[in-house]
C-alpha cells in the first residue's frame, strides 16, 4: 500500500525569485490591516467593552426588524440583534448601563441594613436584563415559552482588565517564542521570525476589523494559538535553511532558500490541510458559539503558512545572514 | 534506531492500553460507571471528562467586596476605643475624628503624646502613627499589613458564608474561590445566576442594641419592630453583640414555644457578661435584619455566653433562622462585576456538535493520512487514536475542566498531531530518494526530524502555557487540552508509530517502502 504524492518528489519552485510580489502582497495586507484597525476599529466584544448578551430561542420565527424597534424603544441605548446561526437563535447586545449615583447609594445602604437584595434597588444592568426579558416574554406570550440560552454580562472595570490582560498575554508570547527562536537559532532567525509573527497577528486583526467580526477573549486565545502555529510552521523551513547552510557551503544563497522551502514545501503544505480539514469540521458542526474563533484560527492557519514561505525566509535573506554565523558544532549526522 | 530496547517498547504499550482504560468510562453508560466504582478499587479507572459551565449549563458570578466599608468601620471603632482608653486614662484632647483609614486626634497638651501613641499602638500593632511638629496632632492609619489582613479577613469571611449558603441550594460543586485583591469567583453548575444572587443575598444580621434612654443626649438608631411594623424603636448606635460574634445558633423550645437558643464566642460572652451586669433592670433589643424581634429586659448578668431569643416564631421558622444566623452576615458590600449564564439547552448543544466536530475532524483526517502515506498513514492513525485516548484519559484522570473552546483545542490537535508523523514520513521520502535503503533511510528519517519536531513542539507548547496563565474560564479549558495535546502527540508520533514501523520492518525486511 503506497501512499498518493499530491506535491511533487521534486519541486523547484523560485519562491525567492517571487520575493517582490510577495513583499508587495505582504505590504498591502499590512498597511490595509493597520488602516483599517485605526480607521474601522476592531469591534470589540462585551468581553472588553462591558455589557451584556443575551441569546435566546424564540417559538416561533421572529420579526426581527419590530424586536429592533421593540427593544430601542426600552430607552436603554442601541439594542442590537442578530440572528445566530439559526432563524430562531438570536443574539442581544445591551451596551453598558450608566448607574444613577443615587440609586449606588441607596442600594450600598439598603443593602448595609441587611435586607433580602431583591428588595434593594437593582444594577441598572439587572434592571436593563429584566426590562428586555420582560419585553420579549410578552412579544412571544401568544406563541410559547423563550428560552433564555445564554446571559452574560461583563462590567466596565473587568473588561478593562480582560484588555489589559489579553494584551499582555500577546506579547509575552512573543517574548516567549522570539526568545526560544534566539536560544535555538541565531539571531537573524529570530528577528525573521518575529516578523513574519507580527505579520500574522496585523493581518489577522486587520481582516477582524475589515468584516468587523466580534473581538473577544477567545480572538485573544486564537491569535496566540496562530503564533504558536505560524512560528511552528517558520522554524521548521529555518531548521532546513540551516541544515542546508551546513551541508552545501559554496551553493548561492538564493538558490539554498529556495531549495530548503521546496523541501519542506510537501510537509508545510500537509500539516496545514491536515489542519485545516479539522478545523473546517468545526466551522461545519462547532456551533455558533465557536464560531469567531475557529474563523480567526482558519485566517490565521492560511496566512501563517503564507507568512512562513513568503516572508519569514526573504527576510532572513535580507539579514544577511553568513555562514560562519550559523554554528557548526552539531554533529550533521545524529 | 531501528532497533527499540525491550523496556521502551513494553512501556509504549502498557501507556497505550493505560489509556485506552482511563478514556474508556467516557464513553459507557452511566450504570456501567456506578457499578464500577462501587466495586472495583478506587484508581481503576472510573472517572469522565469533567465539562464546564459552557458544556454543563450553570451560572458564573464574579463578585467584588467593598472592602473600603470594612476598612471605616474598622477605623470607626478605633475611634471609639480611642475616646474610651484616652477618657479612662485622663487624656486630654480637644478633638478626634476619623480619616481615611484611621483616626486624627489633636490633644490639648503635647507632654500627652507618648501615653496617646502607647495606647494606640496597644490596640493595634498594625498602625502608622505620625505626631505633627507642634506634638498635638497625631494621626495613626493601618499600615500595608494592617490593610492585608482586614482584606484577607474579609474575603474569607465573606468565601465562607457564601460557601454556606450556596450549599443550602443544594447545588453539585460549586466552586468558590478569591480572585485577585478583593474578589470572589463562583461558579454553580446547573444553577442559574438569579436564584444565585438570591440566596447570596439572603442575609441575616443579627445585633443587639441598648434601648436609648429617652431624653439622653446624643446619637440613636431607629428599627422598626418585627411584630408591628408601625411601631419603632430608639436604640443606641453601637451594636454591644453583633451576628460575627455567633458561635453557634439552633432552634429549641421555651415554655413550649420556639425560640432560637444562641452561643456566644469568647469575645462577645466577655462583652454580653459586662453590659448584662451593668444594665440589670435594663431593656435590651434583639435586631435581625434591621427589625427589632424582641427587647427583653435584663434580669440577671448573662455571664456564660448563652442565650435565647423569643419572638413569636413558628417552628419552621425558628429553624430557618438559626441557620441564617449560623451562616452569619456579609461583612462587606458585594457587587456583581461580571456573570455569565449558560442554560442547559445551550450546553448540551454545544456537547453534542462538539461531538459532531471532532467526530468527522477526526474521519477527515485519518481519511487522508491513509491516502497520503499508505501503509504509513495508517500506522499514523494507529498513533492519532492512540492520541485521542489518550488526551481523554490525562483529562479525566486530571479531572480537568473541558470546555467548549477545549474541544477545539482538541480537534486542533486532532489536525496537528499528524505534524510530526509528516514531518518524519517526508524526510523518509527525502532520504529513499537521495539513495538510502529502507531500513537507513527510516533511521535518518527518525533522528533528523527529531530536533524540528521537538523545535516546533515547544514554540506552540509556549503558547498554550501562556494562555493557561493569562486566560480564564473557557479560554483556560482550550490552554488545557491544547498543551496536553502537544505531549501527548509528541509521545504517539514518535514512540507509538515508530514502534510500529519497526514491527512491520523486522515481519516483513521489505526492499522498498510504502511511503
């Protein structure tokens, strides 16, 4: 039983030589990414703005464009809705309620004197919740019971803190991998890599804010997911560059580059595909719910693959990287 | 590296069938689990997957304490002691009055200072005290420890009588934990947040009070009475016994009728016997949750600590109060910062396309492992379900939480753990192709892969612990399955199919290689 070569034996394909196309496909993704996230802005999620989501099953199909105006009639600011996944699953979102003073205070006292809470004044959130739920309970009284899937509400300091938390974890895992990619590799790898892993991160923020797609937590898990992957995918094609720097001394760099990616091209075209067959299996079956963030890592596989070929190795080459840099110590035949 | 030492191959299996034996109870029925833990020993394997709110259905509350209430009032009854102490020691001072904090006291003479530091640093070692230049103003604030420990003690108080209540709902493992300074976390599977909050809510605050004597001078309190709720009650401010000082409460029998007999601690026993002897004669009144229930008078000093409060109720209700008041008050205000409810209907929704998902991710896969590398693809498949098994088994054994975003992690992996067979199948190719026979070009396939494999391991190992550090929640959940997906992976991939490998190559000593 032999197995079936989709790549190839040997390819031969003069990626380097395409080096300017791909710097000018690199260039517009980037400064188009940057522009969009300064001018659209990423639409950030109530994980990081703060506010509340609700999500519910109606009985029957419902009328969206009169729960529109049912629910920003409630006074409680923009009301949106969207359908989620389905034509009976819909998604709330009530943006954050401005607590009156007033009303602090004398819930903080009510409370104090230790009465039952529900006897105090509500959170306005609570009061928002509740003034929606009432809402659409009576435009389906006639047809069924809602049920209510999902509720969240995140307050403004915690999402302020979900930001900043979400931002540190992106950049020490940058810290993290440039400094393994520097301990394992020499530096110009290392400074290569970071590239094509800010290259990465850019360019999938940028097609977030281009679609406008919800920017949340699990955005934050999927781009430190595709920066593990992308630099997976960069030290495995820098680990031949190497090897190759070892093995043919006098062969052009230019030509070692593109001979060391059309090695490694079967095995970095496989891993992806093998990866991305499961991840369309969950953008298939996953569920709403998931949905963001298999659509984030599904952008990020493609465009780390991309960035490892297309960037990552052309920008070593412009380190100028010498072969006396690269150690011979270890042994070529382990 | 053809060869693989007895001892390597015998512990690649017994890890296999381990596996495969402690991923098992995920998948039987749950009567075939019961009996299994009733009668096998307790490390067979008998544990599932433990799911997460997301997958379960359940409600996620995140408090925070306003501990800056404790904090005055803290510093209220430093003022207090202070007043009394410089009084009873004949310290002269013009004023005193609380700060943020603390207390400032201006005395009339500066020669005083000394004795008004001595005393304030004997009623709490936790103090900065500064003395203005004039000797007359001192101020005295807690210090960082002074502040830790009134935090510390307030969020634990306030963990323990939310622990308390929450299991009087009944619910299976609630979580309850501190989350950084001056929060509390809970999570409630199979509970929805408003019954939550309610029961969270449900204080009962017991103090007893001084009646106020009519026409004396100063502050008073106003309650309303229990049993009439237009009638009120002048009482002095400050509570002589408050709820905190309970040791213990139950329900019990007076003259036939149902009273909650009490037990002070040490410190308000102390307390109850001196204001008992100094007020005989005196009425005093019981208030629970800002309502007088009773105000007996004082007949002899209470000197042990116990007592009895009466106040008309029914037997159910004399239970369900001492269970309150056992379950004391919130010392502190608390506040929902952030809550997440997923219903039932939701949860198991996402369970079963989750299923689904990594059901045909897994199909997909194996599918095409099998076509791409033969023979080869299949020993790959070998070492992927041996992967699955695996990940379920550490996770069950683990008792770790999956999430939805988990299952993702684990259809990820799914998808990437085939990464290191490529890596090993191609550089096989590369090397029959540069003239190797089979058996060398196997070995070198092996061992040069080996440092890209572990290279590209690790940098996506950072990742996952990065994420388990700085993610909460369901995001944890996907760090969780993600990184024990890489180790399992990279055990499956190398040990599992090469072991394979060698097995076919030593049956059948082929000329050529189905790669």
């Amino acid at each position: 039983m032999k197995g079936l070569r989709i790549i190839p034996e040997e390819t031969a394909v003069n990626f380097i030589g395409m080096r300017y196309v791909a710097y000018v496909i690199s260039a517009v993704l980037i400064l188009g990414s940057i522009f969009m996230i300064s001018t659209k802005g990423l639409n950030f999620g109530i994980d990081f703005t703060g506010g509340t989501v609700i999500e519910i099953k109606t009985p029957v199909e419902p009328d969206l464009a009169e729960m529109r105006t049912l629910l920003n009639g409630l006074a409680l600011g923009a009301i949106s809705i969207q359908e989620f996944g389905a034509k009976d699953d819909l998604l709330i979102r009530l943006p954050q309620q401005v607590e009156d003073p007033i009303v602090v205070k004398e819930r903080e006292e009510c409370r104090a004197e230790s009465k039952e809470w529900d006897e105090c004044p509500p959170m306005a959130q609570e009061l928002a919740i509740e003034d929606v739920r009432q809402a659409i309970n009576d435009t389906f009284a006639e047809d069924g019971e809602v049920d209510y899937r999902r509720v969240e509400y995140v307050g403004p300091q915690v999402g302020e803190e979900l930001k900043q938390q979400g931002m540190i974890a992106v950049f020490l895992s940058m810290i993290g991998i440039l400094a393994y990619v520097w301990f394992r590799f020499e530096w110009q790898f290392g400074v290569a890599a970071i590239i094509a892993l800010l290259h990465d991160t850019v360019a999938i923020m940028g097609l977030f804010a281009f679609a406008q797609m919800d920017f949340d937590l699990s955005t934050v898990a999927a781009i430190l997911m595709i920066a593990g992957y992308s630099i997976n995918d960069t030290v495995v094609v820098f680990d031949r560059i190497r090897e190759n720097l070892r093995k043919y001394k006098k062969m052009p760099l230019t030509e070692l580059f593109n001979m060391s990616i059309n090695q490694m091209l079967s095995r970095t075209l496989m891993t992806s595909f093998t990866t991305l067959l499961a991840l369309i299996a969950l953008y298939v079956l996953g569920g709403e719910v998931i949905r963001g963030f298999v659509d984030a890592l599904i952008i990020g596989i493609v465009v780390g693959t991309y960035s490892s070929v297309f960037v990552a190795a052309p920008v070593l080459l412009l380190t100028n990287i010498k072969r006396s840099e690269v150690q011979t110590g270890e042994a070529q035949e382990a | 590296m053809v060869n693989i030492a007895p001892w390597k191959a015998v512990l690649t299996i017994l890890v296999c069938v381990l596996g495969f034996a402690y991923a098992l109870p995920n998948v039987m029925p749950l009567e075939t689990r019961m009996w299994m833990q009733e009668n096998l020993p307790s490390w067979a394997p008998n544990k599932t997957v433990n799911l997460g709110l997301d997958l379960r259905g359940g409600a996620h509350l995140l408090y925070e304490v306003d501990v800056d209430v404790v904090v005055r009032e803290r510093a209220d009854n430093m003022l207090q002691d202070m007043r009394k102490s410089l009084r009873e020691d004949r310290i002269g001072y013009s004023r005193i009055g609380v700060i943020p904090q603390g207390v400032r006291i201006t005395l009339r003479n500066s020669s005083d200072g000394e004795d008004a530091r001595r005393i304030l640093r004997r009623s709490n070692a936790n103090l900065d005290i500064d003395t203005s230049s004039d000797g007359l103003t001192i101020e005295a604030v807690m210090n960082d420890q002074g502040l830790r420990e009134v935090y510390d003690n307030t969020i634990s108080q306030s963990i323990e009588i939310v622990r308390r209540r929450i299991d009087e709902l009944g619910t299976t493992e609630p979580i309850i934990q501190r989350q950084g300074e001056d929060r509390i976390l809970i999570q409630a599977p199979g509970a929805d947040s408003e019954s939550l909050k309610n029961i969270i809510g449900t204080t009962a605050k017991l103090t007893f009070h001084l009646l106020k004597d009519p026409g004396a001078p100063g502050l008073s309190k106003t309650f309303t009475m229990a049993e009439d709720p237009t009638r009120t009650m002048e009482v002095e401010p400050r509570a002589l016994i408050t709820g905190e000082m309970l040791e213990n409460a139950a329900p019990a029998f007076q003259d036939g009728q149902p009273v909650i007999s009490f037990r002070l601690n040490n410190i308000g026993g102390r307390r109850f016997a001196d204001v008992t002897r100094k007020n005989v004669g005196k009425p005093f009144a019981i208030v629970l949750d800002g309502q007088v229930l009773s105000a007996p008078v004082i007949r002899e000093p209470i000197l042990g600590g116990q007592g009895q409060i009466s106040g008309g109720f029914t037997v159910q209700e004399a239970s369900d109060l001492a269970l309150l008041l056992r379950a004391g008050a919130l010392p502190a205000p608390m506040h929902v910062v952030e809550e997440r409810t997923v219903g039932p209907s939701l949860g198991a929704d996402s369970v079963e396309s989750g299923r689904q998902a990594s059901i045909y991710g897994l199909i997909l896969v194996l599918c095409f492992m099998g076509v791409l590398y033969g023979l080869f693809g299949l020993m790959a498949n070998v070492a992927l379900a041996v992967n699955v098994a695996l990940i379920f088994a550490i996770l069950s054994g683990l008792q770790a939480t999956l999430t939805l975003p988990g299952i993702a992690g684990i259809v990820l992996t799914i998808g990437m753990a085939v990464d290191a067979n490529v890596l090993i199948f191609e550089r096989i190719r590369e090397e029959l192709s540069a003239g190797r026979t089979p058996i060398s070009a196997i070995d070198a396939g092996y061992s040069r892969a080996m440092s890209t494999i572990i290279d590209s391991n690790l940098t996506t190992l950072i990742a996952a612990f990065i994420l388990f550090a700085f993610g909460t929640g369901p995001i944890k959940g996907f760090a969780v399955t993600l990184g024990i997906g890489i180790v399992t992976s990279f055990f499956t991939a190398i040990m599992v199919t090469r072991l394979l490998v060698i097995t076919w190559l030593r049956k059948k000593r082929p000329d050529t290689l189905p790669v």
